[in-house]
C-alpha cells in the first residue's frame, strides 16, 4: 500500500514541478512584453499567455495542495527561482555567475531534502 501511495505523490511532485515551470514562463511571458508597444498584437498575446500561464497554475496549485503536504508543495516553489536563471541564460544570453549556481545547487537541495522529509 505505501509503495502505491509513493507513485501516485510522485505524479503529483510532477505536476507541481510542471505548474512551477508555467508559473516561470508567465514571468518570461512579462519581460517579452516589456519590449512591446503597449497595446500592440504581441503585447497583447504576451499578457493572454500570461494569464493562462496564471490560470492554469492557480487551478492546478489548489489541486496539489490537496493531495500533497503543503510545506514541501511551498518549498517546491522556490524552484521558480532556476527556471528562472535557465529561461534568462538561454533566452535572454544572461551572465550565469559561480554565486548563482551555487544557490541553485543549494535551492535543489532543499527541495529535494524538504520533499522526503515528510
């Protein structure tokens, strides 16, 4: 039975960790749109992107906090933090220093060690 249970919460660690990645993209979705005319058609689709991108998190966070212990579901949230720094590298040719991949290194740690200390 607890083999059971550890699969169907790690489907749920996957769905959280792919609504963490869309909470990323809504905010990569917001420095695309800095760079529009305001109110232009791809100002315009970067913001509805944005709020499906939000939409879809909002919803999808209420479900895995049902199912999953909220303070690993929380501490999961600072992996919006690497998302981040990768969308910035490899979208935006933004200087990735020693420091910042120390503090991933560190922020996935702690996921990981949160995660399974329940």
């Amino acid at each position: 039975m607890g083999r059971i249970k550890k699969k169907w919460e790690i489907k749920w660690y996957i769905l959280l960790h792919f609504l963490i990645f869309l909470y990323a993209v809504s905010a990569m979705l917001g420095k695309k749109a800095s760079g529009y005319d305001c109110l232009s058609i791809e100002f315009l689709m970067a913001y509805f992107g944005i709020f499906l991108c939000m939409g879809i998190y909002a919803a999808g966070w209420q479900q895995v906090i049902k199912r999953l212990p909220l303070t690993s579901a929380y501490a999961s949230r600072a992996a919006t933090i690497i998302w981040g720094m990768l969308f910035g590298h490899f979208l935006y040719r933004d200087p990735v220093s020693v420091r910042q991949v120390i503090a991933t290194i560190v922020i996935a740690g702690g996921i990981v060690y949160f995660s399974f200390s329940d």
